[in-house]
C-alpha cells in the first residue's frame, strides 16, 4: 500500500497541474483500484495503462514523468544525506544544458532544480574578490532582492523577473551607446493594462502563472507584500485602455477604471481627459458605471450616450454579462462621416469587452505567482507556458558561469581545469549571494519594501565593477571585493 508520503506527493502532482483537489483524489483513487498504489508502481507501469485510467493523455504523461523523475530522486536522497552527515564534499551543481518542460514537473521539482548555491559565513565572504562584468553581478542583487522584497514569490519567478530587469537594463545601454540598433518597428509596447511589477527601479509586466503554488512559501504571503504587488502592478495607471479600432474612417476606444461610488465619476473622467487630451477631441465620449453597496446584491447602474444612440445601455448590458461591478467605461468615438451599420454594435462589444479585461486583469493581480515577459522574444517557446517569458533556468546558468576569482597572477588562474574553475565559480556565488542576503537583511526591518528596492540599485551602483565609459566598456569586466558589500549594512 502508498504510504502517507505517497499519497501527499501524488495529490501534489495532480493538483501542481491544474487539477482540482477533488479531481485529483478522484484520479488517486482510480491509480489505486487498479493496482497502482505508490508512485514506484506508477512509475514501472506501462504509459499507455496511466493514460487508459486517468483518461486525459496530456495529464496522464506528465504524472507519468513526474513519478519516473520522484523514483529517481527518492534512491539518491538517502546517499546525499549520508554524504552530509559525515561532512562529504557538497553535490556540484549543474547548469540546465536544455530548456525546462515546466508543464511535466512539480512546482517542488522545479524549484528544487533551480537552486542556487549560499554561503553566509562572513569568515569565508570576507577577503572573497571576484572577476565579473556588470551584468550578472546586477543579475545577483536583484535576486536576492526579491527574497525580501517579493518572499511571496517562488525563486523560479524571481530569477525570471531579475532576468527581464537585467535584459531591459542591458538593451537600454546598448542603444543608448549605439551598440544595438533599434527595432526596424519601434521597440515592442506593452498592452495597455498588462500587470507590471516594480524591481531595482524599473517596471516589469508579468504573466500570472495560475494557481502556481510551492512548499517553500511563507505560510502567510504577507499583507505587505501582496499590498506592494497590488500597488506596483496598479499605481502607474488609473484607466485601462482597448486597443484602438478604426473602420470606414471612425475610430474606437474604450477606457476602463474602478470606481467605488458615482460621485467620484466626474473626477475620474477628468483625470482620463488630463492624461490622454486626444479624447477631448472626439465626437462623442459615452460612459457607463456599476457601483455596489458592500456585500449588499444591489448594484446602481448610471449611463449617458454623448450623441452615440443606445451606447449606454449597451454598455451596461455588456457590463452585466462580466459581472463588472465598481467600474466605469468610458467609450470614444471619432466619427468618419460613413455610417456603420449593424458593424457599430460589433466593434463597440469588443472595444469595452477588451477594456474591461485589461480592468479585470489588473485588479485582480494580489501577489500570485509570476512570470516575467520577454518583449523581444518573438519565437516563443509553446510546450511551457505558450508566451515569451524570461527563463529561470538561463539566468541560473547565467549566475552559475560568471564568478570567476580575481587571481593574484593570470596564470594560476590558467593551470585550473574546467571542473575546478567551475567550482570555484559556484563557490564565489555563493559568497557573493550570501554577501547580499547580509546587506539586505541588516536593511529589511527599517526599510519599507519600495525603499528597498530604490537602495539596491543605489549599493549596487556604488560596488560594480569600474569600466571604460563609451562602447569600449561594453561587457568589460573588473574586480569586485565582497567587502565593500558587507560595509554597506547597517551600523548596529
């Protein structure tokens, strides 16, 4: 029979994939009356009998794998806490030769496989000096970064978004220096109302990773974080727009905010037309508002059609349908002398319907699980996540090859063979990242998490390696000394 462990890592297999928890003791139940009853048996089974009890092949294939992948790891846990026991030379770590098939692992297994090394004894970091360009060592603080001021966020999401801050960091000097040309079509936008999240200073538009959780998260995410996240991914922009539509020379867009009560509708609408004074000019702006009473059922509805016959109520009937309470719709409309038809209803649906699904998905943003987009990717990957997002694997490599000792004479350094650099290298992140975890835990208490993150670009700037100004600089490397990031923490 499974044991208690069995059947916890099991339901945990099912439901890291999407699968309901009742769904998934449903599933558990089935493997069982079949004779599958512990995630060995699963695992030797043929794939086709896992498949032809689950019922669902994509689902059935990656549990399939999940148990192979927990078999394996299960006969060599017990060799490595031996090893550790009687203080054995740590495991190495390898880098990701492949991309990761995030869909066929567990959150645990995913987040286990981007481990990284720490080092925290300051005995080791101090007298550390290491050999680096600007890029990783920014990579590096904004990691550890996250761990205080994101801890709500799995280290597979943090390495994504230090990753995208490091890429538009990079991109933004590379033009500015003439290095990179921009793109033949302007550089990528963000869609209006995409949730954005703010790290070192810069804002990051992020895809939720839906219903993503992990063993290692805070046993409360934390008001303050969640508070910070829902304050990040909202602050910069009020009004949630549609992307524009014209057809037969008359143009439409919708914009859609939250509202708690109709009398903030005048000012709300005022702000609108103070950021976007275009608008002003239309034919006609027609509005819509849902407003409710706390918990009560009831819900006032108020509209008015500016000269666009029936827009209103159109609006809120659409409203209706999205079950959109405490919003207002603002619908624009440039008129191109040509009448539409029956077209006016079809485009004035998907204008206010994009609209207030760019609402739905920035209010609804409170601290989930993330991934960070990567707007100049336009190959994405589909057998993960189907979008362009910044890999956690390719900046875990990224970190891991980048440290290299600053050698007192270059050829020491050359006598080294390749496993020897590269434990040394791992050794040096450790140090490095257990360097940063001191500086910003001697910080975390006084500090607010915005302030924070406004000081690690400040310490980061004031340790960085010294180089060249102008394209020779460009990835040129210099010597850093973990001693000047110990002195940055706070005095007492």
């Amino acid at each position: 029979m499974a044991g208690e462990g069995d059947l916890q890592a099991l339901l945990r297999m099912f439901t890291s994939r999407k699968v309901t928890m009742l769904a998934a003791m449903g599933h558990v139940k089935t493997l069982q009356s079949k004779g599958l009853r512990s995630i060995a048996q699963i695992a030797e089974a043929p794939p086709a009998d896992v498949e032809a009890i689950i019922g669902d092949a994509k689902l059935a294939k990656s549990v399939h794998a999940a148990c192979k992948s927990h078999d394996k790891k299960a006969v060599k846990r017990p060799a490595e806490e031996q090893e550790s026991a009687t203080g054995a030379k740590k495991a190495k770590l390898q880098v990701h030769k492949h991309d990761l098939d995030y869909s066929s692992m567990s959150s645990d297994d995913l987040e286990r496989s981007l481990s990284l090394p720490l080092v925290e004894e300051e005995q080791l970091i101090k007298g550390t000096s290491i050999v680096t360009n600007r890029a990783p060592l920014f990579l590096a603080f904004a990691v550890e970064l996250l761990g205080f001021t994101m801890p709500e966020q799995p280290p597979s999401s943090r390495l994504s978004l230090a990753q995208a801050v490091v890429s538009a960091n990079s991109r933004s000097k590379a033009l500015s220096l003439g290095i990179e040309k921009p793109s033949p079509g302007g550089e990528p936008q963000v869609i209006e109302g995409q949730p954005k999240l703010r790290v070192m200073t810069r804002e990051v538009p992020i895809l939720k990773r839906g219903g993503y959780s992990w063993s290692g998260a805070p046993e409360a995410s934390g008001t303050a974080s969640n508070s910070q996240a829902r304050h990040s991914s909202t602050q910069p922009r009020t009004w949630n727009a549609s992307r524009k539509t014209t057809v037969k020379s008359s143009t439409f867009i919708a914009h859609a905010a939250q509202i708690s009560s109709p009398s903030q509708r005048a000012e709300l609408i005022k702000s609108l037309m103070e950021q976007k004074p275009e608008l002003e000019t239309a034919t006609h702006n027609a509005w819509a508002l849902r407003t409710s009473y706390g918990n009560s059922p009831l819900v006032q509805e108020l509209s008015y059609d500016d000269g666009e016959s029936g827009c209103g109520k159109f609006m809120l009937q659409l409203m209706r349908e999205a079950d959109a309470k405490n919003t207002i719709v603002v619908l624009t409309r440039w008129y191109g002398g040509i009448m539409l038809g029956p077209d006016r209803w079809r485009i004035m649906r998907e204008c206010v319907q994009d609209a207030l699904s760019a609402q739905m998905r920035t209010s609804s943003f409170s601290g989930e699980a993330v991934w960070a987009l990567d707007l100049q990717d336009d190959k994405p990957s589909t057998s993960t996540v189907g979008m362009a997002i910044h890999r956690p694997e390719n900046a875990r490599n990224y970190l891991l090859r980048s440290f290299p000792s600053a050698e007192a004479d270059g050829a020491s350094a050359a006598k080294k063979t390749g496993p020897a650099l590269m434990e040394e290298k791992q050794e040096n992140l450790g140090r490095l990242l257990g360097a940063l975890r001191l500086l910003f835990r001697s910080w975390a208490d006084v500090l607010k998490k915005d302030e924070l993150d406004s000081r690690a670009w400040s310490w980061y700037i004031k340790v960085r390696p010294d180089v060249d100004a102008g394209p020779s600089g460009w990835g040129a490397k210099g010597t850093v000394s973990l001693d000047r990031i110990l002195e940055l923490r706070r005095k007492g």
